[in-house]
C-alpha cells in the first residue's frame, strides 16, 4: 500500500510503504515504540511542539514516554461505510439541499440579476425539450428493460427469498436468521421472517408516479387523483425528456411558451410553422419478455457474463437517470415515499404518513434524490457461499449491498469498487461467538 505522510515539519511529499492493518480506511494515526515497522524513520527529527495535524484528531505528541503520532493519507478507497440512514415514519426526509444554502443562493441570485435585462427560460422551462438528452432517455428506459429481463433469468439460478409478511428480501438458498420483521403478527412470531421464492416485483421496486399529458400544465387536483394514470416514475421521466410511447400520450411543443405571470403562461400559435421535416429513424425500444418464455443460462460461463451485463445495465440505468433528473426536475414528499414527475407536485390529498391530519393529506414536496426514485433495496450481503447461513450473533460483521448488486455478485460477478466500503470485504468474520466476544 502507497501512503503520503502529512506533517508541516515533514512536507507532503515524503511518500512510504506500509503495513494496511495500522490504518483505518481514509486517514490513520500509526504509533510506533520502535524501528521495526518503519525504518525510515530514523532520519526524521520532530519538534517537541504540537504539529497542525495532531490537533486536528487530538493526538498531542508524547515525547517524554518515547511515543510519536503520524497522520498518514492512503489512497485505498474508502472502508466500511455506514449505509444510508433510515428515517423512520416519524420522521421527515432532510432536503438535497439545506434551505439556508437555497435562500442564500437565491440571494446571490437576485443581487446578480438586479438591472439586468431578463432572459428568456431555457429549455425545458420554455416548454421544449432538451435535444441532447432525447438518446438518453431512450437508452435510460431500454437499460431498464434490459434489467428486468436479466433479473428474471438470473432469478432461475440465483435462489433469492422474500418475507411473506414484510418487504425485506435475502439473497441466497435459506434466509438471515435476523429477527428484523415488522409485518403482520410479528409480534407473535418476535419478529422472525417466513420465508418464500421472490419474485421480480420484491427486486425492482416499481415507484409509479402520475402521467402528465402536459408537463407544464395545471396541477392535479384531489378529484381528479382516480381519472389520471399511474406509471413507473422511471418512465414518466423518460417520457417528459422525449421517449414517444403511444399507450401514454403527451403534449410536444415546437415553439416556446409565452409567460404572461410566474404561474400563467399561454402557447404560442404554431400554425405558421412547416411540416416537420423527415428526421432519423428514433432508436428502438426494447420489450420485456413474458415469464414463461424467460430461458435461464445453461452453465457457469454464461451465469457470469449474464451477472456483469446486469450490473453494467444497472449502473447505466442509475447514471443516466441522475442525469436526467438534473434537467427535468422530480419531486419527492418529504413525509412518504410518493414521487411527482414535474415542477411542481400534485395536488392529491392521498398523504397518510405521520400527522398527515394537520396537513390535510397534503404532501410535502421536496426535491428528489437518485435513491427516491430507483430504491436499492439493501439486503445482507453474504461473505462465504459454502457456508450461505448467516449467525445472527455476528450481525455487526456482515455488510450489505444493493439487491441487485448482491444478485450479481452471487452469480459470478466482479464487485464494483463503490459498493465495497458497504460490503465490508474487508472486516474478518469471526469463526464462533466466544471469538466475536473477544474482538474489542
């Protein structure tokens, strides 16, 4: 392992090879009594005063004792994360962004705007689409596609079990034996799972959202909740940034609309313009392939290669639905997990999450994050698959992984690096509980 030693006295440059089990994934503190870890020291006089880096962890120099303190900077990715943290239903999601920073931005905003002439909105404000991202919705919603039908293939010779009474899904031929279920009865069964066969819906959680015919239309109110239709809120993104789908019909513009006030706007008359003119043929559309016609890979070569085009699908799906959602903006509530396609959420008083009483059923709209609209699903991820029982008395050394990451890795599929730290790879599992008893 390369690290680079960080100390006033000493210069950033000074880089060395040392042992990995003294540090800790970004930045550790290596104490060392004598010369047989690290040689080189023996070149290096330090002062007896306090360098800028102890202060920084609390680490004061003990000269008298003999005992030095270093900060040292590996280069290795991070290790052992946390996962993100769960918000109970109490609880209300924090914002992308905190509002102190928005108001200060819009601050800045409007002191740099003063005197200015004002612009035209660009696209999609104005009503038009935005011309580069049209290829990438339509490769955004043929990965997505693409996925779930590899997911039904590895389904066949990846075992994967889910909870009859609660959401929580396992990875492997027999389930954790955590007692993590909150679902019905749990309290007679103490919150053991019971478990049966997943299935694609358990894996890919299908977050649907309102169809917009008219993406800058009015909002929708309470009545009309039932007479609007419900699509994957994946798909209603790739259709606002330009995927033309027949069964959900929506409203292209060709000229820029007319603000008349910051809510009214009218569309400009387009009957002047020409015929469109011939344009190349739009890429084509991937279907999903029913479940009885699904064919599971023959042998171990193909199981892997069908692993790594999952995880490349997945993480193109990902990438490029971050992207979109920069452009075309998502709405989250912020008190449960309904998701609205659009600049502004609806109106539909179908909140019932904590003390939706006082808010009438309203939902509280905030910006979205990539995890809002394409859940991970985190499951346990399992470190040996000959031994594929988990021991509920070493929880705390077991990590976890996305669901379709750890379906993937199962099958033979190559870890990617961001998953890792989550994953714990590199934390040793004790072999019997009295030896976890002694870990410190």
């Amino acid at each position: 392992m390369s690290c680079s030693l960080i100390s006033p006295e000493l210069g950033t440059a000074t880089s060395f090879s040392c042992r990995q089990r003294f540090l800790s994934p970004k930045a550790g503190i290596l104490r060392y009594g004598s010369l047989q870890d690290l040689e080189f020291l023996d070149s290096f006089k330090f002062s007896e005063k306090k360098s800028r880096h102890q202060w920084i962890f609390g680490v004061p120099s003990h000269n008298q004792c003999g005992v030095q303190s270093l900060v040292v900077n590996c280069s290795n990715n991070p290790q052992n994360l946390d996962l993100p943290r769960y918000y109970s239903k109490k609880e209300k999601k924090p914002f992308p962004v905190p509002i102190v920073e928005l108001r200060r931005a819009a601050r800045e905003r409007m002191k740099s705007n003063k005197g200015q002439p004002k612009r035209p909105a660009p696209p999609p404000k104005n009503g038009l689409l935005i011309q580069r991202m049209i290829p990438l919705a339509y490769a955004v919603l043929n990965a997505r596609t693409t996925l779930i039908n590899n997911l039904k293939k590895l389904l066949k010779v990846v075992p994967v079990q889910a909870c009859k009474y609660c959401t929580e899904i396992h990875v492997g031929p027999v389930g954790h034996p955590f007692r993590s279920c909150k679902g019905q009865n749990s309290s007679f069964r103490n919150g053991k799972h019971e478990w049966v066969d997943a299935v694609i819906e358990d894996i890919i959680v299908q977050v649907e959202a309102f169809h917009l015919y008219d993406r800058l239309g009015k909002r929708i109110p309470h009545e009309e909740r039932f007479s609007v239709p419900r699509v994957p809120a994946l798909v209603e993104l790739c259709i606002q940034a330009g995927v033309d789908l027949p069964e959900f019909p929506t409203k292209r513009r060709r000229k820029p609309i007319i603000r008349i006030s910051k809510s009214e706007f009218v569309d400009a008359d387009e009957s002047e313009l020409p015929d469109l003119p011939l344009q190349d043929p739009k890429p084509v559309l991937l279907t999903e392939i029913a479940d009885w016609e699904i064919i599971p890979p023959s042998n171990e070569q193909e199981i892997a290669l069908l692993a790594e085009e999952t995880l490349q699908v997945w993480e193109k799906m990902r990438t490029g639905a971050h992207r979109l959602m920069k452009m075309y903006p998502v709405r989250v509530c912020g008190y449960c997990p309904e998701i609205h396609v659009g600049p502004t959420g609806h109106k539909a008083q179908n909140c019932g999450a904590f003390k939706h009483q006082q808010r009438n059923g309203q939902h509280g709209w905030q910006s979205a994050v990539l995890d809002d609209l394409i859940p991970p699903r985190y499951v346990w991820h399992v470190p040996n698959l000959e031994e594929p029982m988990l021991q509920k008395e070493l929880r705390n050394f077991y990590g976890q992984a996305p669901a379709v990451v750890e379906i993937c890795v199962q099958g033979g599929a190559a870890v990617p690096e961001q998953y890792k730290p989550t994953m714990r790879l590199d934390v040793g599992i004790p072999s019997s509980v009295r030896e976890a008893e002694m870990v410190v």
